[in-house]
C-alpha cells in the first residue's frame, strides 16, 4: 500500500485531514516524504491537495518545487489577504504549495495564530500536509503537533535510534499529537518508486 494509503487507514475511518510530517531531528527525509505524501493524497482527493512549508531551520519545498520563497506561510500569517498570492500551483495540478516566506522563528503565538490559518483552509482543502520541524528540535517544534488531526514521523532507518524515535513519539504524545504512522525512509533494500521520477 501507497504512503498516502496507510496513514489514511491508520486514521481509523476519521479523515485525517490535516497531517504533519515530522522526524526526530534533521536531514531523515521530512520534506521527501511530505512531498510525495501530498502527491499521494492528491490522487485519491477530488480537489486540491495543499502542501505547506513549515519547516523553519531548512524551508527546502519551493526549492524541490521551482518556486520563490516568498510571499508564503509567514507573510500570509502577517496578512492574510497575501494568502491567495502565496499558494502557488505546481506541475502536479491537484498539488498547491504553501511555502515558508520569509523566515522566522516558532513561538506559542505564532503557532496558535498557524492553527487558525489551518482551521479556515480546512474548509478549502481536502487534505493539508505540513513539512514541520524536527520534534526534537525545541518544545515549540513539538507543540503544533496538537493543531493537526494526524501526524507522521519518518524515521531513517539505518541512522535512527529506536531510544531517539521513541523520544519523539513521546514528546508529540504528551502535547496530544496523534501519531498515524511511522515513515521507514531510506530502507537500504527499498527506495519508493516516487524517487525514480
Ligand atoms: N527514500 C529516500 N531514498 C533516497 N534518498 C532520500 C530518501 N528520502 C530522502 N532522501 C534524500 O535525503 C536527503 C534529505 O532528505 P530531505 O531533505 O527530505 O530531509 P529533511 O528531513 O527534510 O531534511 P531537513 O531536516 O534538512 O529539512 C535529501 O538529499 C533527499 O534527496
Ligand atoms: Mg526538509
């Protein structure tokens, strides 16, 4: 089963239908996974998928997509008249992308104010993916877990440490993130055919 499939099954017939893609720390494939997860989805969704960058310590999606960074998530944030101009369409034509801006730092306020833009783009999108921060990376980083109906952490397996991963998997859990499933990334006998594209 597809990436998009298994996480949606593992939402249990609840449509997940905001989900963040997180890891432990950097450079295990969060923003590989998202992207193809936000692919995924698309094909099974009748509108647009909306991918959103909001990876703060290395905002990669408008490179891997082509486009300028800003206007984006923190200038629609600021305004939120920017927002129609910040989401950009992409070679994908049920994939829209949502990228960083100019960058900033997480704070509780930022984030709560992210939660809302969430809440309302909801009721435009039928799934949004989020490329977020590594979990580890500061109690902010962890804390928008709870704003997302499901979260995915992807681990790369032959570097992660099962003490690590379940480090992460706690911290999402006690902010009340819901974990949907583990991304496997890098398995050394299994590349998804995504990356042969
Ligand atoms: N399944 C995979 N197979 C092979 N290479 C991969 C796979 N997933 C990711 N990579 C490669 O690993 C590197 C890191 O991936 P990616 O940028 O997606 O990670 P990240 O977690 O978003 O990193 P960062 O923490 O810097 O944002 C990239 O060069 C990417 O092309
Ligand atoms: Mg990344």
């Amino acid at each position: 089963m597809s990436l998009a499939g298994n996480l949606l099954s593992a939402s249990k017939g609840q449509a997940a239908q905001t989900i963040l893609v997180t890891s432990s720390r950097r450079g295990e494939g969060r923003t590989t996974a998202a992207a193809a997860l936000a692919h995924g989805l698309a094909q099974g969704a009748s509108g647009p998928v909306l991918l959103v960058d909001a990876s703060f310590s290395s905002p990669d999606l408008h490179k891997l997509f082509g486009v300028t960074a800003s206007p984006g998530l923190v200038e629609a944030l600021g305004d939120v008249s920017v927002l129609t101009q910040a989401i950009r369409l992409t070679k994908d034509p049920k994939v829209r992308l949502l990228p960083l801006g100019d960058n900033a730092a997480i704070t509780e306020a930022w984030a709560a104010s992210f939660a809302n833009l969430l809440a309302s783009l909801k009721e435009e999108y039928e799934y949004i993916v989020v490329d977020g921060t590594p979990a580890l990376a500061s109690s902010e980083a962890a804390a928008v877990a709870k704003y997302f109906d499901g979260v995915a952490l992807v681990v790369e397996c032959a570097r992660t440490k099962w003490e690590v991963l379940n480090l992460a998997r706690d911290k999402i859990r006690s902010v009340d993130g819901k974990i949907l499933g583990v991304v496997m990334n890098k398995r050394r006998f299994y590349v998804p055919r995504i990356f042969y594209r």
